[in-house]
C-alpha cells in the first residue's frame, strides 16, 4: 500500500509524502503506481519551470519514500499572492485527485492531511 500524507498550515497545502509500494500491479505494470509518479513528477516540473518557484523534492528508492514541498505556497515565504495560490492549488489538486482513486483503489492507496508548520 502507498501511503500520501499531505501537509498543510492555516489551510494551504504545501507538500506531500509518498512512503511504500502500492501492489496493485507487478513491478513494471502497477498502473496505479505509474499514474502517481507521473502525477507528482507534473507537480515538481509546474512548480519549479512554469511557476518559477523553488520545490524541495527527495526520491529515496530504496526506502520507496517520496517527499515533495515548496516554500512559494505560504505567505511567510513567498509575497506573490498569485503564486502562493497557483503552488498550494496544485498540492491541494493532487490530493483531491488521490482521493477520488481512494474510491477505486482503497485498499492500495491510503491518504492523509496532517495540520504542520513549514519544515
């Protein structure tokens, strides 16, 4: 099962982490897996080349962790409003996105939010 616990401050999304294989395919064929990966690596392309933005991303294969956060969603960081509001929509997308699979893939994909500060 893939776990994705979303982090959010004062409402706005600002981040992710992606921890375990889904195991709805074998290796190569995981369907589910594939559509995360493609979803999270469009996440860090937008934020970092179309918003110009600053994204810290960290893929560890080996423990099968992904963790996906940009400073550019929170006012105490980021002064563009506009910005602020394109990256945290994009986080805040992705996890209305994974939550509609929950209905399908439920037993593969597990989503959570948890209320923290930037890190």
């Amino acid at each position: 099962m893939t776990k994705v616990v979303f982090y959010r401050a004062g409402g706005t999304f600002w981040g992710f982490e992606e921890t375990g294989h889904t195991g709805y395919g074998d290796a190569g064929e995981d369907i589910l897996c594939s559509a995360l990966s493609a979803m999270t690596m469009l996440i860090v392309n937008t934020v970092e080349i179309a918003y110009a933005s600053n994204i810290d991303y960290d893929v560890n294969e080996g423990a099968t962790k992904i963790r996906v956060s940009s400073k550019a969603a929170l006012p105490e960081f980021e002064d563009d409003e506009r910005k602020r509001y394109a990256v945290s929509g994009l986080f805040m997308a992705y996890y209305y996105q994974l939550n509609d699979l929950t209905l399908e893939y439920g037993d593969f994909l597990e989503v959570e939010v948890e209320d923290r500060d930037y890190i």
